[in-house]
C-alpha cells in the first residue's frame, strides 16, 4: 500500500510539472545496453540488449524522461533440493545444497519500462545528469527442454542513476550512462546494474 501511495503522489507531481509548460526541447537516445542481473537466489547473470529514451524539458535544467530497454539471453541457475524427476547437475559437497540437490539452467530475458525526472547542466561540450525514474519491469525464465519452466513475472521497478552526453555537432551526442535497478521477482528482490552508450538527438 505505501508504495501505491508514493507511486500516486509522483505521477500527480510530475504531471503537475508537465501542465506547467509543454516541453519544446529535449532529446531522444537510442543505443546498446549491458545488464546485470540475479533472480531469486539464483546466480548472477551478464545479458546484452538495447535501451531507447526520450527526454521533455520543463524547465533548462530539469526534464521528464520515459525509459525503455529490453535484454536477452542470459544465463542464471536457479538451486533445487532435489534432482529426482528432472536432469540437474549435482552440486559438489560443501556447496549449500543438500545431497541429492543441484542447479537448474534457465535463460532469462528482462525488459523495463521506467519514467521520472531528470537534472542536468551543460558545461561545454559536457553534460551530466541524474536520473530518478519507476515504472514496471517483466522478466521471463525459461528452463531446458528436460526441466519445468519457472515462467515470467511483472514488477514494479525503480531505478536511480545518471550519466555524461558529449556533443559532437549541434544536433548530436554521445551518452555514457549508468543506473541501478531494483525490482521483485519469484518472492525475491532483484537489484541489477545498467550500463548504455549510444547516439543521442538532441532537439
């Protein structure tokens, strides 16, 4: 409930801030995205993929942002108790699975769809930022032909972060960006890593 109170209560400012000027300047960024992610006790996994955003000023310093991305072919695996029924391998002893128990491979596939504020200021060529966004995330696991799948899930996410644009020409940039996420998937949290770089229109 507290979260659907704090969710209710951003939207409502942030719409506030968007009825007070229309945005007519901003910019629009697409580029290549590395993520890294762990689901519900399972190992860490590497995924690559894409991310897409674009960006309203409301004000020179401060603008709306909505943030997309998707990421793919990751590999994490998730402990079992029991290997009984279903082809696992065995965990060797000592390492915190009872006899009899192993790990099962599964491929992921996340996607986030975010919104939030977002501060900046030029200097130069140079522009840093930071980023407060939410907004939902849908993960989906999919286990070997042999195994039961653990299926997919939505979440609500959050993500805090920011980056650099340098400017080439006038209309054009080059962002390094990086965001921490934290969404809840199969009963467990998910805190993961975002790293994009990509080409960035400004207007």
């Amino acid at each position: 409930m507290r979260k659907v109170i704090v969710v209710v209560f951003v939207l409502f400012w942030l719409v506030s801030l968007a009825g007070a000027q229309i945005p007519t300047s901003g910019n629009v960024f697409v580029g290549y995205s590395y993520y890294n992610t762990t689901v519900a006790g399972a190992s860490r996994s590497s995924t690559n993929g894409w991310e897409a955003s674009f960006e309203g000023k409301i004000v020179p310093f401060l603008g709306l942002v909505v943030d997309f991305d998707g990421h793919y072919s990751g590999t994490v695996n998730f402990p079992v108790s029991e290997c009984t029924g279903i082809v696992c391998p065995v965990q060797p002893a000592g390492a915190g699975i009872p006899p009899g128990g192993g790990y099962l491979s599964a491929t992921i596939s996340e996607r986030n769809y975010l919104f939030g504020p977002r501060v900046s200021v030029s200097a130069g060529r140079f522009r840093p930022f930071g980023e407060f966004l939410i907004g939902g995330s849908h993960i989906a696991a999919n286990s070997a032909a042999s195994a039961p799948s653990f299926g997919s899930e939505t979440s609500f996410a959050t993500a805090i972060g920011g980056g650099i644009d340098y400017r080439l020409i006038r209309l054009l940039a080059w962002r390094l960006q990086g965001d921490y996420l934290h969404a809840s998937f199969f009963g467990a949290g998910q805190n993961n890593v975002r790293i994009s770089t990509g080409i960035v229109l400004r207007f």
